[in-house]
C-alpha cells in the first residue's frame, strides 16, 4: 500500500525547492526584532504595559536581541517627546534603559515644557483678544460672543513660529538623550 502523507509533510515537500537565503533571514529578524520593540513602545506609551514588564521582556531576549530592542526603545522614546504633553513616562522609560540619571535633561525639558505652555497660553490670550477687537469693529459683541480663532491665519502664523522657535531646543534635548 501507498504512503499516507499529513499536510504538513506535503507543504514541506513542495517548499523544499525555495530555500531563504543568510540575508533574508537576517532581514525578517530584523523585521520581526523592529516590530517587538514597537509594540513595547507603544503598550509602555499607552500605559497597558509597565516598566518592569518591559524590563523583564527584554531580560528573557537573547542578549543581541535585546540590546537591538533597548536601542530602538530609547530611540523611539526620545523621538517621541513633544511639548503638546508632558512625557513623565517617556523619560523614565529612557532613564531606566540608560541605567544613569538624567536628571539635569529632564529639568531642561520640564522647564522647556513650562515656558513653552505659558508662552502659549500668553498668545492664545492675545489672539483671542485681537480677534474679539476685530469682531467688535465689525458690530458683533457681547457677553454671547466666544471668538474662535485656532483656525484663522494670525493663530497658525503665530503658532507656527513659536513651535518652531521651541521644537529647535527641543531637538537639542533629544540630542543630549542620545549622547548620553
């Protein structure tokens, strides 16, 4: 009688002719290592997964793996610092995989943060203010009237430049992150 083959052994048997070579084994490592330290990433930034948790994952990689892992953490973690929010969590993360203090980067960036916020709020304050001035030019005033200025050119030209102006220290902070 015949052999009776599972589908398993067929598939091998048919796929024996494509061989993948050194190289693209490397890249779907690459690929596959790229797309672990994303997912940390993210999960860590969204507060479903902790430090710790992170930490030990990293622990149970082999150790090329996880030194490839911790650096696109830290350089995913830099890269995302903004001034839209404060980034406690991010900096930790970035202290944590660093094993020394950043203290002196974290109070450049906390003091970047706070006169970039206060700056804000000063020009959202007088915009709003020269738009109001122009409404009421234009008869339209009252206790009723709440202008909405975030999308007129003043506020995008404005803003603009201030964002620019900050997002130049900013950069320079991230740079101090990387060099440590």
């Amino acid at each position: 009688m015949g052999e009776i083959k599972s589908t398993l052994e067929l598939a091998m048997e048919r796929t024996k002719k494509f061989a993948i070579s050194e190289k693209e084994k490397e890249e779907f490592k690459q690929k596959e290592v790229l797309q672990k330290a994303t997912s940390l990433f993210h999960r860590y930034r969204e507060g479903g997964l902790s430090l710790n948790e992170i930490l030990k994952q990293i622990e149970r990689m082999e150790k090329k793996t996880a030194t490839t892992v911790k650096e696109l953490l830290l350089s995913q973690w830099i890269d995302a610092l903004s001034l839209d929010d404060d980034d406690e969590r991010i900096l930790k993360g970035i202290e944590s995989l660093k094993q020394r203090s950043i203290d002196e980067v974290k109070q450049k960036f906390h003091h970047l943060l706070s006169q970039y916020q206060g700056e804000k709020a000063k020009l959202r304050e007088r915009v709003r203010v020269q738009f109001a001035e122009a409404l009421r030019r234009d008869g339209i005033y009252g206790s009723a009237v709440e202008p909405k200025f975030e999308g007129g050119e003043l506020w995008k030209k404005e803003n603009e430049k201030l964002d620019h102006s900050n997002k130049m220290k900013l950069e320079e902070i991230k740079e101090q992150l990387r060099v440590l």
